[in-house]
C-alpha cells in the first residue's frame, strides 16, 4: 500500500513535503521505509556552482575556478561542501577506505554511446514508469557490467519500486565484489529491516559505519537500529560518541534521550531532550518525550507544558498529514520519484563516459516531473561541462521559475552572462530579483559584489551592501560593506564599517588584520570579506 | 480520589462468601477433562501446542469481505468475531462477522453473519438461521453482553452501515432490537465495540467505535508498485465514536456528546473498556489507526475526559503515532497494575504499555523482548492468555498484510505477506517475553491473513484454544494441547448490577503468585472472547485466594483449597 506523509517533520528538521517520500514505503504512517539516502547528483554538482557563486565574481576569473567548473560538469567533484551523497560519490568514499575495490565507474573503458530504452511517448501512468524505470535500471547493468554504481541504481530501484528480494541480492553481489561498499550495505541493512531482521540489519549498518566512519548521519541511523534491536546499551555508545564529534546534532539528541528513557536513566534523557528542544521547539516527539520523563519524574508542571506545546504542534502535523494524503497523486508521486532515480542514473553514465545517454535520462527526467530540479540542475552542469552557457542558462531559467525565492540559481545565471561577456543580462537578473525581493539579503549581497566586481560600481555595491546590513547587521555584512567603501575611495568609512564587525565578532583576526591594515593606511591590498558567508 | 484496588480491609475470606456455585456442569461426554499435572512451586517450561483442527471442526464459514476490485479501504479492514455461550449450555459458541459489496447493487448471496453452536469435542453446527442472527450488513465489530440483565447474553454488530442489536429470547434465538434500543448509529463505519457500565449503575452502557469519514463517492483507487492498492486511513478524516446509556429499559440515549467522548475523533479500531488508574470506574482505550490512541478517563458518572497523552499510550517510545489495531488486557509484570497491548501495522512493534500506577504508563515494548518478531507483520487481533497454565499470559497475534496485491509486488517475506502464519509470544514470569517462532504445534504453520481473533476453552478441557477469522478464507480453529496443568476458570455473576459482572476486578493469589484481570467485554480485534475468565495455576501451591472487586465497589472474597476441574461460578454476594 502506498503510503504518504507529507508531515513527516523528522529531527533533522526536514520537513520532507515532496512526494518523493511517499513511494516504497509500507508503513501506513509513512515512515517505515529509511531510503538509502536518495542519491541527489545536482546537488553535488551545483553544490559546487554555488560554491562558485558564493564567492562571487571575481574568483570566476581565476584558474581554480575554471577547473572546479570543469569538475561539476563532469559531475565527479569531490570539493563539495555538502556530503556527497550519491552513489558513485558514495563509490569514490568506498574506494578511499578499501584496497579491495575492484571495479569502478571511472575505470569503465568508454564504449560507443548507448540509447537509454526509454519510451517513445514518455509515460504517464505510473505501471509503465515503473516498467520503462526497470528497462533503464536493468540496461544500465547490461552496459556497464562491472560498474557497482550501475548496480547500486539497479538494487535501488528495485528496492524503492519492485522487488526488495531482488534488491536484496543485487546489493548482495556488490557486497561480494567489495565488502565495503557502503551503499550497498545500507541497503541491506534497510532490507533487513523491512523483513524484521533488525539484528541482521545492526550488522549491516555498523558495517557501513566502519566503510566510512566520517558519516555521522549514518551513525545515527546506526544508533537508531540498535534502539529498534534492543540493544540499548550500544545504541548509547553509539549515539553519545556523534554527539562527541557533533554536539549540536538534534537528531543524536532526540535518539539519546528515547534510549536513554528506555534505560530508566531519567535526568539524562531529560537533559538531551531538553538540549534538542532548544534547536527543534517545534518538533513534537521532543515534547512527548518530555512529557513522559516529567511525569516519570514527578514533575507535573513541567509535563502539563510539554503536553500543551505538543498539543498545538500536533494539530499542525495532523492536518497537514491529512491534507498531504488527499492531494496525494499515485502517478505522479512515481514519475517525481523515477525521476530523481534517473538524474543518478543518469551520472553513472556519465561516469562512464556515455554522456550522450545521460544528457538522454536527464532530459527525460526534466519532462517525466516538472519539478525535477535535480535533472536540470544536472543538465545544466552538463552544459557548462560542454562549453554551452546558454543552454545552462536555459535550465536554470526553468529552474528558477520553479524556485523563484532562491536565488542560488539567478546568481548562477548572472554569472554565466558575465561569463559570455554579458554583463547587462546579469544586471538585469540580479536587479529586477532584488527588486521584487528587496528584503532577500543574499541576493542583496550577490548584487552588492556584482557592482563591485563586475561593473566597477563601488558607489553602487555600497548602497545594496548597506541594505544587507540593514536586514543582517551581522560582522560579515560590515566587512563586505568595508570593502566596497575602500573601493570607491572612503578609507575612513571602510575603517569605521571594519570597526563594527570586529565588534561583533572580536575573535575573527581576519577582521583585526584587515582594520590594522587599513589603518596604516596601506593601500596595498584590498580588504578582504573575511568570514562573510553568502 | 483514589481507591485502593482492593480493600484490605474486606472482611475475612471465606465468612463473604455467600454463593459460590463449583459449576458440576461438565462438558459434554467426551471432553472429560484430563488429569492435571501436579503443580510445583518452579513451572518448568512445557511447549505450547496449538493444533489446527478447522477440518474437524464442522465450520464451514467463509468470511468475504465483499470486494469486487474496487478497494475500499472498509473491506480490508473486515471483521472480528465473538465467543459466547448464547445458549447457556457451559461452552462456547462461536459467531462470525461477515463483510459485504460496498457500493454494489446486490450482497453476495450467501455471505451473512454466522453463528456456529459448539456440541463439544471441537464440533461446532452452523445454527445461523435458526438462530435468527444472520446480518448480511458489512460486519466489523462485534461485542456481547447480557444488556438488559436477563441472563442471556446479546450481540452488537457494528457494521458499516446500520448496526445491529441482538436480543437472545432465552431459547436458542434473537430478535433484531436494533432500532427499538435505540443503537443503529446511522451509516457510519464501524469498528471495535464494547458494553460497559459507566456510572455503576447496574446496567450496561454501549461504546461504539467508528473507524473513519467514508464517502465512497469520493473513493479512488491508489496504484502502488504499479499495481491497485487500498487508500490510506489518513486519505479520510478521522471519526468521532458514539456512546450509548443503557435507559434500563431497553432502550439507549446517545450520549456522546455529554459524555465528553466527543472531544476528539479518531480512527477506532479495537477497544476495551477497563479502569486504568484504579479509582473504581471503567475507562475506556481505544486503538486508533495512523494516530494517536485515546484513553477516555471515566470521572464515575459518565463523563469522559481523554487523556492518552498524559497517561502514556498515546504514541510510542519515540513519540510517533502507530497505525494501532488491536488492544489486550494483561499483567505482564504481575504487578497488581494491568498493563495493555496493541497491534499495529509492518515496520512498528507491538507495542505493550505497562502500567506504573497513579495512571502513567511506559512502553516497554523493548524491554519485555521479542519486540523483532512483531516488526514486519501487519498485526491485527491480540489474545492476552496463559496457553500452557504457568501463570504468565501469552500473547497469540494475528497477522496478515491488508493488501492482497501485496504478493504480487514482489520481495515479500513469510512475514510481510498477505498470509502469513500468526505469531505466538511467550511470557514469562518476569514480564518478558519470548518469540515461539514456528514451534507451537501445526496453527503455527498455517498461512492466513487474520483480523479478529478470539480465545476461549472450547472444549472445558482446562486449556484455553484459539479462533481466527482469516479474511477472505476460513477461519482457524485452534485447539490447545499443550500439556495440561492446574487453572482456574471464573464466569461472574452480577446480582446488584450488570449480569455479566462487566467490570469486575479479579484477584487470583496462589503460593505467592498474584494475577489480576478485569472482566471486559469487547477485545481484540473488533472482537469480544466472552465472559469466561481463565488463569494458570502451575506456577503456586497450596488453597487459591480470590478476590472480587464488583463494579459497585463491593469486595467479595473465596478459597479453594485445591484448583478445580471445571468453571467456578461466582454469584455476586447479596448482603
């Protein structure tokens, strides 16, 4: 039965509203099926454009920023800021971390281009989806024999939209080639899950723990096998050392406390729910848990708040669970969720050197679900890769109709204009978002470096750096600010502007040094916009 | 205020006892009772044997739940089934729910309610039409009770659609009372149902739960996996219960609304009636699907407050909602406090609250163990019952997916299924518990998707046996041979208040071993297992103490000096 719960606000605080959430689950609730961490290719890859644009212009000019570009397009980037969460990604980690690797995308020998077997019409109904989906999974194996990530997609799909036995056994033949292969234990592991193996499934997650012991998310969901297996001790160690290496980790939080309460160690649990309700007031499990150890503990006011605060979150949740399942559409909820599969299929091909047939997925992915970001972003990426800025610049047009709050990807596309040496379209973009969003403070950053650095407008910049210190009077909203003031000439105001931000933030001693160099009156270099984060 | 669970002070034992009838009815000829094994102070563990013995059995019922490919959610909910002795005759009969097309033009022919009288020896004879209780509504719920306290039990169907009241004529026949009482309760969609006597005043009121807002003008067929799946219960908004007061007349008053049960709605599916916190009243919990469980708080007059959060059964150890089914009573940790079950659906636990007293209560699902055996199945009726007499309830839980495509997509265990053999819990005398497995005799192998599930020793051999009705298939009939040792079987009966002595608190003290149980009727799943009330004896030595605790508050006490071959009736003491 297909399952649905758009509420699912869960501790990480993402409050998954897509329907990707809702297919391959048999939990009535919604929340029985822990994906293998959907693989998002656009977001390694744009992650790095993005990393491009944060820091604006000026760096566009440089060799390294050419060459991380070059590397988002081939999308094999390994600078990414964010976790690298897909699967060749996830492939590339395994590699790190074992002598045994034996087979890799990279090392596929490229081969002539093959067509994706995709449907002449693209489908609509979600039984030909998932038959069109299967014929691509199984063909991707077929053409890349020995390329894990292709069978990683394969088990995947399986285990999302067929058959979780088949699944089961694809990951176990990677498992076979490379016992490290952490996607594919996690895939077990979940497997495992869904059966009741909950022991098996312990061993599977902690396998894929030690294959990469850097991932702290994996190490909670290791934390949380172990509280679902009773084995409540070692779900403690577990859960107490990410919060070693990651105090403000909500979710460790959260999970500490339940195994904690389970432990009867009341004042603990207390204290970590206590700890999580300050980054998460509004997640009502927190406060369940803490109406129960307040009870437990004798501490009725305390429990009478929590039940009040939870009562009012409740509500929100079950509405809009309940209004999640009557909007809920089967067919799309399939096509959204093929889609995101196929822009990670569509990158094992790349890897493979067959862009022809991922540029062919990525644009059937686009179409399949108007909203698959993650495909134009990819085919944007691709673009860039090509040397085809407009055809980039056309994606993330499209994208940005779909998320017209982010400016993420019109900054992108300014700097593709300028790229091509149209400095006016950038302008324009750039200005007519801030314009109707003039209280958006990135982009009134973004706009602030682009008259700095691309249109030599310090006098400019100042105006729109002043107004992100109007929104954000934060220590990096100042520095930008003293860099736009010694650009146009107002020493002095770059001084006074690099005062304030030491204020704020008086142990940065970027901003130190850049105020004492100002003050001795060097006119050597720049100020630089130490710390600000876009 | 708060009173004791038993009055210590109650006068000595045996100078109360006024009527305790040692029932010399006997079963029939050849079901004598066998010899028991002599108690010793430490049971030692002896398997549990169920057999399947349906062939045998005479039961030729075949439950439909009407679908005809549509996939109304209703359907896969279908129905319970109930124990009851309905013609006094000192063993019970069986009475099957039986669905119906929703939306169709015409019912399957055929596909009534059916009412099965036990002849003893695991022969039951199909007595539907004579018996005149044959609904071809589409049958959910069902609880049985003697409502208008003349000695014979009645039945209440909760069905989509108009529900249906039963009278028994005394003489092997009923009569549909349905709408003189008062009790049809519009076309909703039912669920569990249970009668209970709210104000202690001596009759029995009527809770009816009521599983969602269903309009099947508005249904649409969800696709899964590429095939036809059933919708989910949260596609509908959720539904308030109803509650009816018995006028002791033979009529109800709705009282739903006064009564504060409409406070809130849910997704009813099981539900019992039982005083949680002690204070002398009955309490009302009820399984809901897809959200938080309700336990109504009885103030003693009729007046309910919902308290499920507060009290702890709400959600689970994480704070998560369960999509809830079944519900039993139970002391898991013989603690004097009962704690409860539910069912639920795959990938969450059955999960057992136990009582910590002054009304809270922990999930110690993880704790009690064997939480892994109940993960994946998608769980429905639960029975709370000592299958092997060592003074420890076991727990038999019904399984089965609700999707019958569920197969067809693929990657399907002999746990996640459409039909899938139960599962069967083992308890042990420090409150844990331990999965069977496979090994409680041939009723572990059988694969069927079962819903309801009643426990009950049909044949007075001592042994409490098993009934699951399996959706779309033939029921289960599982007779217990599983050694045989010393019990205790108690049927109440009331003289100042309820026949049945509904609500009564039943204390059974034996060399140091204490169990408790309070009468209810209604359990399980959608289900009611009758007013026989069954305890294991192995585990003590020496004269049984029992205590009665009757819903007035009066106590009443009894010793046995050795433990009985046959039902102890005990009549309310008249002073």
């Amino acid at each position: 039965m297909s399952e649905h719960d758009p509420s699912a606000n869960d501790v990480n605080g993402s409050n998954d509203d897509t329907l990707a959430n809702s297919v391959g689950t048999s939990s009535r609730m919604g929340t029985g099926v822990r994906r293998p961490n959907v693989p998002s290719l656009a977001v390694g890859v744009l992650a790095t454009v993005s990393l491009v644009a944060a820091c604006v212009f000026h760096w566009l000019r440089s060799e390294a920023g050419k060459e991380t570009l070059q590397r988002a397009a081939n999308g094999m980037d390994t600078s990414s800021v964010n976790e690298r969460r897909t699967a060749i990604g996830q492939g590339a980690d395994a590699r790190s971390t074992s002598a045994n690797q034996t087979s890799t995308a990279s090392q596929t020998p490229v081969a002539a281009e093959v067509t994706p077997p995709l449907l002449a019409i693209p489908p609509q109904a979600s039984p030909d989806v998932l038959h069109e989906g299967r014929l691509v999974a199984d063909q991707l194996v077929e053409f890349m024999p020995q390329s894990l990530e292709a069978k990683e997609m394969q088990a995947r799909f399986e285990y999302e939209f067929g058959d979780t036995t088949r699944a089961r056994q694809i990951w176990q033949s990677v498992i076979d080639v490379n016992p490290h292969y952490v996607y594919a234990l996690v895939g077990l592991g979940d497997v495992a899950t869904i059966e009741g193996q909950l022991q098996a499934a312990v061993r599977y997650y902690r396998q894929a723990v030690l294959a990469d012991p850097n991932n702290l998310s994996r190490q909670v969901t290791l934390g949380i096998a172990l509280l679902h297996a009773a084995q409540l001790d070692d779900a403690k160690q577990v859960l107490s050392g990410v919060l070693a290496r990651d105090p403000k980790n909500v979710q460790a939080h959260v999970e500490l406390a339940s195994v904690l309460a389970q432990l009867q160690e009341l004042e603990a649990a207390r204290e970590h729910f206590e700890i999580a309700l300050q980054s998460k007031p509004e997640l009502a499990e927190i406060h369940f848990g803490l109406i129960n150890v307040y009870r437990r503990l004798g501490n009725r006011e305390k429990a009478a708040h929590h039940q009040a605060e939870h009562a009012r979150l409740q509500k929100d949740v079950v509405a809009k669970r309940e209004r999640g399942r009557r909007e809920y559409n089967d067919d799309r909820a399939i096509q959204f969720d093929v889609g995101k599969l196929y822009v990670d299929m569509a990158r094992v091909y790349l890897a493979g050197g067959f862009r022809k047939s991922a540029e062919l997925l990525l644009l059937r992915a686009s179409r399949m679900e108007p909203e698959n970001v993650d495909a134009r972003q990819a085919l944007a990426a691709a673009a860039v890769g090509q040397g085809k800025p407009f055809d980039a610049i056309r994606w993330l047009s499209e994208i940005s109709e779909l998320r017209p709050d982010d400016v993420t990807f019109v900054r992108e596309m300014a700097r593709l204009y300028c790229q091509i040496n149209r400095p006016d379209d950038a302008e324009k973009l750039l200005t007519s978002f801030v314009a109707e969003r003039p209280q958006h403070l990135v982009a009134r950053r973004a706009l602030a470096m682009f008259f700095l650095e691309v249109r030599s407008q310090p006098e400019r910049a100042v105006e729109h750096a002043q107004a992100a210190i109007d929104l954000s009077p934060t220590a990096s909203s100042f520095a930008m600010l003293a860099s736009m003031h010694e650009a146009a000439g107002n020493l002095q105001q770059a001084i006074e502007s690099l005062k304030k931000a030491v204020e704020l933030e008086p142990r940065n001693s970027s901003y130190q040094q850049a105020l004492a160099l100002l003050r001795e009156g060097s006119d050597a270099k720049p100020v630089q916009n130490g710390g600000a984060q876009q | 205020m708060k009173r004791k669970v038993f009055d210590q002070s109650a006068p000595a034992i045996a100078a109360v006892v006024a009527y305790c009838i040692f029932a010399s009815e006997m079963p029939r000829a050849t079901a004598q009772p066998q010899s028991i094994t002599s108690a010793s102070s430490a049971p030692r563990q002896s398997p549990i044997i169920l057999t399947d013995v349906t062939d045998r059995t005479g039961i030729d019922f075949v439950h439909t739940d009407g679908s005809y490919g549509k996939y109304f959610l209703v359907e896969a909910m279908s129905a319970g089934l109930a124990l009851l002795d309905y013609d006094q005759d000192g063993d019970a009969d069986v009475y099957f729910l039986n669905g119906a097309p929703i939306n169709a033009k015409s019912n399957l022919p055929g596909a009534v309610n059916s009412m099965f009288r036990n002849d003893g020896d695991f022969r039951f004879k199909q007595v539907t039409r004579e018996s005149g209780v044959g609904d071809d509504g589409m049958g959910l719920g069902v609880a049985c009770a003697d409502f208008d306290n003349d000695g014979f039990v009645d039945i209440y169907v909760n069905n989509y659609g108009p529900n249906v009241l039963y009278h028994n004529n005394g003489d092997g026949t009923f009569t549909d009372v349905t709408h003189a009482a008062g009790v049809s309760n519009g076309s909703l969609v039912g669920a569990g149902a249970a009668f209970f006597d709210m104000e202690a005043d001596g009759d029995l009121d009527l809770y009816v739960g009521n599983y969602i807002q269903f309009d099947p003008a508005l249904h649409r067929v969800h696709i899964h996996k590429g095939l036809p799946s059933y919708p989910s219960p949260l596609s509908f908004s959720p539904q308030f219960d109803t509650l009816y007061r018995n006028n002791g007349d033979g009529t109800f008053a709705d009282v739903s609304k006064e009564s504060g049960i409409h406070a809130v709605a849910g997704r009813s599916m099981g539900l019992l009636a039982f005083d949680y916190d002690a204070d002398g009243d009955s309490d009302v919990v009820v399984a809901n699907d897809t959200q938080e469980n309700f336990l109504f708080e009885n103030d003693g007059k009729g007046y309910f407050t919902e308290v499920g959060v507060q009290a702890g059964i709400a959600y689970d150890y994480r704070g998560k909602p369960q999509a809830s089914m079944g519900v039993a009573l139970l002391d898991i940790d013989h603690n004097g406090l009962l704690d409860l079950y539910f069912t639920s659906f795959s990938e969450e636990f059955a999960t057992l609250y136990t009582n910590l007293g002054s009304g809270l209560f922990d999930d110690a699902t993880l704790r009690a163990g064997a939480s892994e055996a109940t993960f994946p199945h998608v769980k429905w009726g639960v029975v709370a019952v000592d299958f092997d007499n060592d003074g420890n309830r076991d727990l038999l839980i019904g399984a089965g997916d609700l999707d019958d495509q569920r197969d067809k997509r693929g990657g399907v265990s002999k746990s996640t299924a459409f039909r899938v053999p139960n599962v069967l819990l083992r308890a042990s005398s420090n409150g844990t518990l331990h999965d069977m497995k496979h090994d409680w005799g041939s009723a572990a192998q059988v694969s069927e998707s079962t819903r309801g599930l009643v426990a009950g020793d049909l044949d007075n051999d001592g042994r409490v046996d098993c009934i699951a009705l399996n959706a779309r298939a033939r029921p289960t009939v599982m007779r217990n041979e599983s050694e045989l040792r010393p019990y205790l079987k108690l049927r109440l009966i009331g003289t100042r208040e309820n026949r049945d002595g509904i609500g009564a608190l039943i204390s059974v003290e034996r060399g140091g071993d204490r169990q408790v149980m309070q009468t209810h009727c209604g359990n399980s799943y959608q289900s009611d297992c009758g007013q026989e009330w069954h305890f294991g004896l192995a585990p003590g030595v020496g004269p049984i103490r029992i205590s009665i605790r009757w819903p007035d508050g009066s106590n009443q006490s009894l010793e046995l000096a050795a433990p009985p071959t046959s039902v102890v009736k005990v009549l309310q003491f008249s002073p």
